[in-house]
C-alpha cells in the first residue's frame, strides 16, 4: 500500500531517475521508523500498565499479610488468662505457618532462576551463564506474554511522551523491588518460626511456654 503510493508519481525523464528512487528509498525508511517508533511507544505504554497492575496487586498481598499478622495478635492477646495458654500458643504457631500462609507467601516471591553458586571452570561458568541467559530469556517471554493481555492504555498514560513512560516504569520497577526485599524478609521471619517451633519441642513445657511467647511477640513486633 505504501510502495504503490509512492510509486503513483513517476519519474519524467532519465535525469531524475535516480534521484526518485533516492527519495522513494527515504521516505519508506522514515516511514518505517515512524511506525517502529510507534510500535516502540506502544510497547513501553503498555509495560507501564503493567507495572502498575503489579504495584496493585503487590499492594494487595501486603495488606493480606498485614491481615494475617493483626489476627496473629488477636489470637495471642486472647490466649491471656487461658489455663490452656500452652497449648493455645501451639496451635496459634501452627496456623499462622500454614501451608495457606506459605502459599501465599510463595505468590509475593517474584520466581528467579536458581543458579547453585559459582564455578571457575569453563564448563562451570558456560553452565552458569546459560542458567542466567535462560532465566533472563524466562523473564522477559513472561513479560511479553503479559503485556499481550494489557488491550486498553488509560488516556493520561497516553499523553505522556516516551521518556516520561519509561521514568515512570523504571519508577515503579524500584517500588516493585522494594516491595520484594519486603515479602522476602517476612518470609525469611516466618521460616526461622517454623524452625524455632520445632526447636522447641526438645525443651520441657516450662521452657517452651516461654519460648512460644517469645517467638509469637517478636513475630508480632517486627510486622510486614
């Protein structure tokens, strides 16, 4: 369609052949950019969309962690004054470790590639890059793959120009991040419970009253 448009006006005499064609050439390359620009645009538009639904939907498993923490010390204030506070405790731990709650957990944790530590060979480290390049290559298919779902651009992201989409996009990927350091660190908290629970049942219930109270309070204080 674009060629036969061009086309339509012909040279009038050999001279200006070549200078047509010239100009031809030109102009489809800067058709051709324009639309790969807006194609590029597009993409970028889309991306922000995207990170912003991701920004919600972190916001979202936050609060739902927050919730879980809340009722953690509702659970632990109303164990007060209870002849049964031991064994009230025990089963205050096991639910607030869960399998739900590591579930959910394991939906906050962005999945990364695991690559098993470093290696001076050569063979060690072709292995290492190609676990890298192909987690790389993971990453970006599923961020392809997501942005095909992204169909309508809000209008006020549509006035912005490229550079203030990608400002705002790495913005967010810096918010996302830090939403990650978040739900690593409460994870890592809530294995060490899991841990210390089990710890707990070679020591006396004397000692282990003490212990679970201990483990549940600093639970409870550190938050999401």
């Amino acid at each position: 369609m674009k060629s036969q448009l061009i086309s339509s006006v012909e040279p009038q005499n050999d001279a200006t052949f070549l200078q047509f064609e010239k100009n031809r050439r030109l102009v489809l390359i800067n058709l051709n950019s324009s639309f790969s620009a807006m194609s590029s645009k597009e993409h970028l538009q889309k991306e922000l969309v995207l990170s912003q639904r991701k920004i919600k939907d972190a916001e979202e498993k936050k609060t739902k962690l927050k919730k879980l923490v809340q009722e953690l010390d509702n659970h632990y204030q109303t164990s007060k004054g209870s002849v049964m506070r031991y064994n009230k405790l025990k089963t205050i731990v096991k639910e607030f470790t869960s399998e739900n709650t590591m579930k959910l957990l394991q939906e906050c944790i962005k999945r990364k590639p695991a690559v098993n530590g470093k290696s001076n060979s050569l063979t060690g480290n072709l292995l290492q890059r190609c676990a890298e390049f192909a987690g790389k290559a993971a990453e970006v298919a599923e961020k392809n793959t997501d942005i095909t779902d992204v169909h309508i651009i809000p209008p006020d992201i549509k006035k912005m120009d490229k550079k203030t989409v990608s400002m705002n996009i790495e913005n967010n990927e810096k918010v996302l991040a830090d939403y990650q350091k978040t739900f690593i660190s409460f994870k890592h908290r809530i294995d060490n419970l899991k841990k210390n629970y089990e710890a707990s049942k070679a020591n006396p219930p004397n000692i282990r009253y003490q212990e679970l109270k201990k483990m549940i309070k600093q639970t409870i204080e550190a938050g999401v």
